[in-house]
C-alpha cells in the first residue's frame, strides 16, 4: 500500500486506525471493494478520501461519554 508523499508512517497508521473505528461502528466506506474494514481505511487514507480533519472528528466520537458524573470532583483529590 502506498501512502501519499505528504503523509508520514505514523500520521498514516493513526488516520487509518481512527478511521477503521468509525467503519467498524457502522459508517460507509468511501470506497468501492469487498474488503475488510482495516484495508479499506488504509485504501480511503492512501486515496485521499479521509484526511486529518475526519480523523480529528474520529478521535473525539472515540472517546467515551462521561455525562454529567465527570463533572462532579473526585472526593480523593478535593483540597479540604
């Protein structure tokens, strides 16, 4: 798989990754091809379809949801 020239190894494996989550959650490749969803993310990044922006969108789709407990202070680490 050849990556573009101006994506570096591990911005490439990064984009790839973040972007074979958001297939394994359901969204539709940009590609056509029966493959698996690793290959088409490497595919759709070496392409150019997906780029830093989607992966920057991935990264934070990626995180958990906390709610409204994750604003609440841990008691251990409140000054008392």
């Amino acid at each position: 798989m050849q990556r573009p020239a101006g994506i570096g190894a591990f911005e490439f494996v990064i984009l790839a990754s973040l972007r074979a989550a958001q297939l394994m959650r359901g969204c539709r490749p940009k590609i056509d091809g029966f493959h698996k969803n690793t290959v088409i993310a490497q595919l759709e990044v070496a392409q150019g379809k997906v780029g830093a922006q989607s992966a920057e969108e991935a990264a934070l789709e990626a995180l958990p949801d906390t709610g409204p407990a994750a604003e609440e202070p841990v008691p251990a680490l409140v000054a008392g």
